[in-house]
C-alpha cells in the first residue's frame, strides 16, 4: 500500500506545483467557456441552430489540429507550446468577450473565433500529457496524476458555477473576459517551470518528415495491443457517455416526476463528487494493474446509465453516481499512469493525442446519435441497452491479455523503459 506514498512528495516539488496550479487555472477557464459562450451566442443571434454552429466549429478545429498539436509537443519544448496554446486562447476568448461586449459581435466572427480557440486547445491537451513524467520520477507517476486530477475535477465542478454567476451578474461577454484572463493566468505559472532536458530515444530525429513522425506515432500506438484495444473501446464508451448520460439524462429528468431538474442536477454533482473523493485516495492506495482495475471501475458507471432507464429516482441514481464517478477516475489515473510509463517520452504527446482524437470524434457522434433517438425510440429501453453496451464494452477488454496483465514498472529514479508489454 505505499507504492503511491504520501501526497506531499510530490508537492514538495517546487515545478510540479507551479504546473499543477496552471493545469487547474487552465481547466477553470475551459470549464468556464462551454456556459459563458452559449449564453453569449443567445445574445447575440438568440438560435440553437448558432449554438451548434459555434460548438461544432470548436470541436471541428481540435479534431482538424489535435495531431499536428502532440506532434509539436513532441518536437519542441512543452512548456513553450503549452504557453502558446494559452496566448493564443486568451486572445480568441477576450476578442469574443470585447464584442459581445460592445455589441459588435456576429455569428461568422463567433465561429472563427472560437475554432481558433479549438484549434489552440489541440495544441495545449497533448503537450500536458507529456509534462508529467518529466517533472516527476517513475515512482511518483500515480500519484502526481491523482493529484493533477483533484485539481481537474475541482475546477470543472467551480468553473461553470462561476460561469453562471457572472453571466447572470454582469452578462456573458465579462464571463467570457474572465475566462480569457484564466488563460494569461496559466501562462505566468508555467513560466515558471522547469522542465529537465528531454531525451530522445535512439531512431528519433527532429528531421523526420511531418507525415514521418505522424507515422511513428501512430508506429506507437498499433504495437501496443492494450493500447489501441482501450482506445478502440472508448470509442463506444465515449460515445454512450455523451450521448446516454449527456442528452438522454435531462430529457428523462424533465420527464420524471421522481426526479426532475433538482433530481438531474444532485445526480451530476454527485458524479462530480465520486471522482473528486477517488482522486484522494488515489494518492495513497496503488493501482498495481492499472488498466485492468481501471476498465473494472469505468464499468461501474453502467449502472446509473441502467438505473436512469429501470428507476430514475434522484437518491438511487445519485448514489449509483458516487460510485460511477469513482470508477471513471480510476481508469483516468490508471490510464495516464500507463501512458506515462509504457510509452518513451519523446513519442508521448504524440500517442496522447491519437487517443485525443478518438473522443473528439466519438463525443460528438454519440451527441448525435442519442439526439437522433430520443425522438424515435423508447428512451428508458434506449438507456437499459446502452447500459448493457456500455459495461460490455469496458470488460470485453479484459480479454485482451496485456489489458488484462499490465503492471506497473519497477521504480527507478533515473531510467525509463519504453514497455514492453504488446
């Protein structure tokens, strides 16, 4: 039980604070974006059809650049990238604000605005995934990345309350103002880190075509049976996540008089709350076979998914949210912790994003779908099926031996080994 050690050892790092507290004041502002940028289109074009323009054109960008984004984080320093990415992102968000704000703004400056926002994320999202392990030793990977998710999750729970608090305050351009300054904020912590010279493993060079370090990224991830097998299933994961719990849950809360729009939002907070309380112990309990028990906890979240079609009641389903809320941070620090120790380090953002690219394209899809089948199919079998899918999906993986095998690597302060495990 001391594999992950106490939360301080990490902390008493003086880089890996700095990077922890501009990971977290990152994610508050992006967190902040999604509530403060719909009530701002409302303003502006007052459409639902706007709406989805903009998401879609923000979504659309971060597919279009998410690649080309792990593979500058692979090739230049990360901090630096990461900083960019956040410059870049202050500037779209507080242009976005000072129109809506002057009432200048229109729906074709939102959209291009906010897709160069998109496009600035994909670059920032693989470059973060490959900090870590250069700050932190081996030993410490699980619990540096517990902690990175407390933060996370904290700020995802903070930032759409903020969001809201300043819209209905001062109006949803001031919001979107104060989302930009989170991105300045971020930049000047990371300014202050550190980061240890990289090394690059033997067959790497910096003059390798474009389409060449594509090709070895992906070299990467297809030699790694567990890999691409946990990528693969979170396709239909993802997909069943956002579309089943995301659009699905409030067209059945709005339905239910046991639990209603108070009932939907305990069950989301209580989510919040059961991956939050994991984060905790996450820093102190060791997750020896990380992908294994990691696809056991994400299974766990079939059973509100079950419980939102079979018995959507507010305390049961809250509760069943607890618990699935917890599983799904187990896999999250399972799986980087994985990454972090199986792939070399030159390539990590690279793999990072191809798993990136994978969500960005089954979030959207299962947003659709679901959406498509609210309206032509019984909605409470719709869910009991994809609770169904969903657990099947996590422990089919279990098959896959080396899902099923995989350890965590020896400690060693000095050496990395890029696994071995197929």
């Amino acid at each position: 039980m001391s594999r992950a050690g106490h939360p301080l050892t990490v902390l008493r790092d003086r880089n890996f604070r700095w990077f922890c507290t501009s990971d977290a004041v990152d994610l508050l502002g992006t967190s902040m974006a999604p509530v403060a940028l719909a009530f701002a289109v409302l303003h502006v074009a007052g459409s639902a059809q706007a709406l989805s323009q903009v998401l879609a054109a923000y979504i659309g960008a971060q597919v279009a650049f998410v690649l080309v984004g792990g593979l500058a984080a692979d090739r230049f320093p990360r901090t630096l990238v990461l900083q960019g990415s956040n410059v870049v992102s202050c500037l779209a968000q507080g242009t976005v604000g000072a129109l809506v704000i002057t009432d200048r703004a229109t729906i074709t400056a939102l959209v291009v605005l906010v897709a160069i926002g998109g496009a600035a994320s994909a670059f920032g999202m693989p470059a973060t995934e490959g900090v870590v392990p250069q700050l932190v030793t081996r030993e410490h990977l699980q619990q540096a990345n517990a902690i990175m998710a407390f933060g996370r999750r904290g700020s995802m729970v903070l930032g759409p309350a903020i969001a809201g608090l300043l819209v209905a305050t001062a109006g949803p351009g001031w919001a979107i103002i104060a989302d930009a300054a989170t991105f300045l904020l971020a930049t000047l912590a990371l300014a202050r880190v550190n980061l240890p010279p990289r090394t690059v493993a033997t067959g790497s060079s910096e003059s390798v075509s474009f389409f060449g370090q594509l090709r070895e990224g992906w070299t990467h991830v297809h030699s790694r049976t567990w890999l691409w097998a946990v990528i693969a299933a979170f396709g239909v994961i993802n997909a069943i996540q956002a579309g089943a719990w995301g659009v699905l849950g409030p067209v059945i809360a709005n339905a239910s008089p046991h639990l209603g729009a108070r009932g939907w939002g305990l069950a989301v907070s209580a989510q919040a709350v059961g991956a939050i309380g994991m984060t905790l112990l996450l820093m102190r309990l060791p997750l020896n076979r990380p992908l294994r028990q990691g696809m056991v906890g994400v299974s766990v979240m079939a059973i509100p998914l079950g419980l939102l079609g079979f018995r959507p009641e507010a305390w049961f389903l809250a509760t069943a949210a607890v618990l699935g809320g917890a599983g799904i941070e187990i896999f999250g620090t399972g799986w980087r912790t994985a990454l972090m120790e199986q792939v070399p380090p030159d390539a990590l953002s690279r793999v990072a994003s191809f798993d990136m690219l994978g969500s960005f394209i089954a979030i959207p899809a299962g947003t659709l779908l679901y959406g498509w089948l609210a309206t032509r199919a019984d909605v409470a079998t719709v869910l009991i099926i994809s609770a169904i899918v969903y657990a099947t999906t996590a422990l089919a993986t279990l098959l896959v031996p080396s899902v099923r095998r995989l350890q965590r690597l020896s400690s060693s302060p000095t050496t990395r080994t890029s696994g071995s495990v197929r």
